[in-house]
C-alpha cells in the first residue's frame, strides 16, 4: 500500500513536472498518407514531373527547355540548368535519372548532372558505376563535401532512384548560420548519406539567401541525363522552428 502510494505520487509528479504543452502519450493516429505504387508517387507529394509535362519547371530566361518524350525528361545540353517554380523548405525528394547507355569522356565528364536544393546545395548525378576516382565528386556526394558511404550506382543505361531527406539550414535574425542544414540520401534504397551536415553552398563560396523556401535545381552538364519520376513531400520542421 505504501509503495503503491509512493508510484501513485511519482507518476502525478512526472505529470505535474511536464512542460506545458508537451504531449505524454504519443499513440493516437497519425495521418494517413496512401504510398501509391512501388516508386510512388504517395498521396501527399507534390508531383514535379509525371512524364507529361514541364509546367511546374522554369529554364533560367523563360521556359524550360529539356526534351519530354515517353515519360521520360531528358537534358537538352546547352540549354541551361532548370529549377522548380515553388520553393521548397524541408522536404523528401524522390527522384529516378539515367545516365546514357554509351558515356563519353572521362572522370566527371561522365554523364555529369545535379540536383541542387536551394539551387546551392548538390547532391551529385554522375556515372560512377563501381567508379575509382574521387569519391567527393561521385554520385551521391554531397559535391566536394561528403562522399557516400558506399558505391551502390548501377551501370549506365539503368535506371537509379534517389530518396533524399533535405533538412534546410537555419538562420537567425542578422541572417546569421544558427543550425546547419542536413542531407539523408538512398541511392537505389541503399544509405549513402546519413545526416550528413551541409558546410555552405557546394563549389562556391557565394552566399545562400537565408529564405527557408528556395527552388530545386536540375543541372544541365553537358550530358544528356534522363529523369522520371519526380515527386516531393514537404517535412514539418524537426524542432517547431
Ligand atoms: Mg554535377
């Protein structure tokens, strides 16, 4: 009895001693999201290309110009880079590319792309089939910041898949750093990334507005890099920032 009365008094302490507003019993239902077909896209995601069209891209002057054909977005070369209309903040990127069957050149002249978030940040496109050259540049690499933990591409000419977990840097009033930005990527639902902190716009030293909403880029590299498949879900901030 005595015990029983000393839990009894433990547990109103431990909810008398809970924060306002925190929430002790974390199992009611959560949101129902459908994950659609293997690949996507789920119910939530924005669609930024279902193989039909570039309405929701913008080239750098005016309209996108990569070729659409079959469901497939291929890179017009020259043509220059193109970037997402919205802007988006944390979010899950799914994203599937295809380097050409036949790569020409050497090193990163193979098959060259990149997927940069907030037009700065770039997680590398690249053909590095079991490639041996530096690591910091190959596909996967947060560019000339990590490299992936390990080399899961497949050959050129197959299709590979990206889900990436992009967690926007912070920054304060004075437009100041307070919290660096996150990469968490799968290459073809293997981890090649894990948290993996962001040290400033990638292959520049140039400053990143500190809006938390900026356009996804899609590199044009001289390479006629193919894309399908490409859908995002907005993250709520991890912390209520
Ligand atoms: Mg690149």
């Amino acid at each position: 009895m005595i015990l029983r009365s000393i839990g009894y008094g433990l547990s109103l302490a431990v909810v008398v001693l809970l924060p306002a507003g925190a929430e002790p019993d974390r199992g009611e239902p959560t949101k129902v999201v459908d994950p659609g077909p293997p690949g996507g896209p789920p119910s939530d995601a924005i669609v930024l290309f279902d193989g039909k069209d570039l309405s929701r891209w913008r080239g750098r002057d005016g309209d996108a110009r990569w070729k659409v054909e079959d469901g497939v977005l291929t890179i017009a070369p020259g043509t220059g880079d193109i970037v997402t209309r919205q802007g988006f903040g944390d979010c899950q990127l799914h994203l599937e590319w295809r380097i050409p069957a036949e790569v020409k050149g050497e090193g990163e002249g193979r098959g060259n792309s990149g997927l940069k978030f907030h037009e700065a940040y770039e997680i590398q496109i690249l053909d590095s089939h079991q490639s041996r050259s530096n690591a910091m540049v190959q596909a996967g690499a947060v560019y000339k910041q990590h490299r992936p933990l390990v080399n899961a591409c497949r050959k050129p000419g197959e299709w590979q898949s990206y889900d990436i977990v992009f967690r926007t840097p912070r920054f304060d009033a004075e437009k100041k750093l307070a919290r660096s930005g996150t990469f968490t990527v799968f290459l073809n639902g293997v981890l090649i990334q894990d948290h993996a902190k962001i040290l400033g716009r990638t292959n520049s030293t140039k400053p990143v507005p500190p809006e938390e909403r900026q356009p996804l880029l899609l590199q044009d590299h001289g390479s006629p890099v193919s894309f399908r498949n490409v859908w995002i879900r907005e993250l709520a901030p991890e912390d209520g920032a």
